[in-house]
C-alpha cells in the first residue's frame, strides 16, 4: 500500500514641527496644526489575462488558509476580475485578500486603480485595517498628493487604529518625492520628539537620502552618528 505524503503549506505573517537642532527647517502652520493633532491623539490612545490566472487568484480568495505561493497579477485587468469575482461572493472574502490584491495592484504603478478599489470597498462596508491605509497613503504619496495622504493619516484615528513606523516612514518619503524636505524633516523630528513611534532604519535612510539629495550633507553627517547611538546599522537601502 502507497503511503500519503501531505504537504505543510507555511505563511509568513510614522506648538511646532521645527527642530531645535540646526539644519531641520520649520513647517507651515497649516500642517503644524494637521500633524501635531493627530499625533497628540495617537498618543493618547500589457498581456491578455489567462484563465489560468484567474483560476489561481480565486482560489486564494476561497482557501481559508494562505496559499503556499500567492498567484501573481501581471496586469490591471488580471486584478480587476479577480476584485470583482472576490465582491461576488458571500461571505465576502477578508480584508486581507483585498489587502493582496491593492498590493500587487500598487506595485504594476496603478496607483489611482488601488484608490478607486478601496472606494469600492468602503461603499460595501469592508472596513479597512491598517495595512489597507498605509497601501492607500502610499499611493496618494506617488500621485504627490500630499494633503489626501494627511487625511488618510486621520482615518487611523476615526477607525481605532493605530499608526506604526511603516505609516509615517510613508509620509516621510512621500514628502521627500515631492521635495518638501522640511515637511518629512519635522515629521522625523517629532517621531525622534515623541518616543512613541521610534524611527527604524528604513526612517532613517528614508530621509538621509533625502537631506544628500538636496546636498545638505552635514545633517545626513548628524543622522548616521544619531542612527550609531542607536545601535542602527545602515544598510543597503541607506547606501542605494
């Protein structure tokens, strides 16, 4: 008699916003005042789709576990069909599956697509978690739309939940596309400030490279000792 061999499928589970430092320039007050706030309360709390394709992603929709390898959309129109099937069923599948699909969405550069999809979403009463937001500032950030990514920032606080590092490390960057250094300077300042949201070392190579590229090497000079006390060892993301 043959023996059965079962495979194990394994998942792998950001007053004034200057700096008091030389070389961290002032905010306007218009973002002081969006900024600080709802720190203050986080503080107190072009190929044709294959069937194959959309065989594969809806069956991660339908698995109840995490797939062994997530199916992979190459296209908009792969990820359309699978977000509309996923809207088909009942129960609508979680928001993490929904979560999967702005990802890989956001990472073919359809930023305004990821938007448009979780506006869907909302309308339907999936309520977004904190991975959804982040997805979301990230893409308002690569539209440079700067002020939308703020008031995503405050949906974290209407819906309970709570920003990390990788939210506001978003901001930063998202600020610096956009060249507004100060704006991510008094963002890392008042995480640095704060002591609630520690800056990692994605933080700080984030907005190193943003002071070399606006050639102001001393502060990057000043970032590296600070990253040293620390205990923070730049990595290849600083150096690229």
């Amino acid at each position: 008699m043959q023996k059965m061999m079962r495979k194990t499928l394994s998942s792998s589970s950001p007053s004034s916003y200057c700096s008091s430092r030389r070389g961290m320039p002032c905010l306007p007050s218009t973002l002081i005042v969006i900024v600080n706030n709802f720190l203050a309360l986080f503080h107190s709390q072009s190929s044709k789709p294959t069937k194959s394709t959309i065989t594969q992603l809806g069956k991660l929709v339908r698995d109840g576990g995490p797939p062994p390898l997530k199916p992979r959309v190459t296209n908009l129109e792969d990820a359309l069909k699978v977000f509309d099937e996923m809207l088909q069923r009942r129960p609508l599948p979680s928001v993490v599956r929904f979560n999967q699909i702005l990802t890989q969405v956001s990472k073919l550069k359809h930023y305004s697509a990821v938007i448009s999809l979780n506006k869907r979403m909302s309308l339907l009463g999936i309520a977004s978690d904190v991975y959804t937001l982040s997805i979301i500032i990230n893409c308002y950030c690569h539209l440079k739309q700067m002020e939308f990514s703020l008031s995503v920032l405050g949906q974290f606080f209407k819906l309970g939940l709570q920003s990390d590092v990788t939210t506001f490390t978003t901001l930063i960057n998202g600020f610096i596309i956009e060249n507004r250094l100060a704006e991510a300077a008094g963002i890392f300042s008042k995480m640095v400030e704060g002591g609630h949201c520690e800056p990692n070392v994605v933080t700080f190579s984030t907005i190193i490279k943003g002071f070399c590229m606006s050639g102001n090497n001393s502060a990057a000079i000043q970032l590296l000792r600070k990253m040293e006390e620390r205990s923070l060892s730049p990595t290849q993301l600083l150096i690229a």
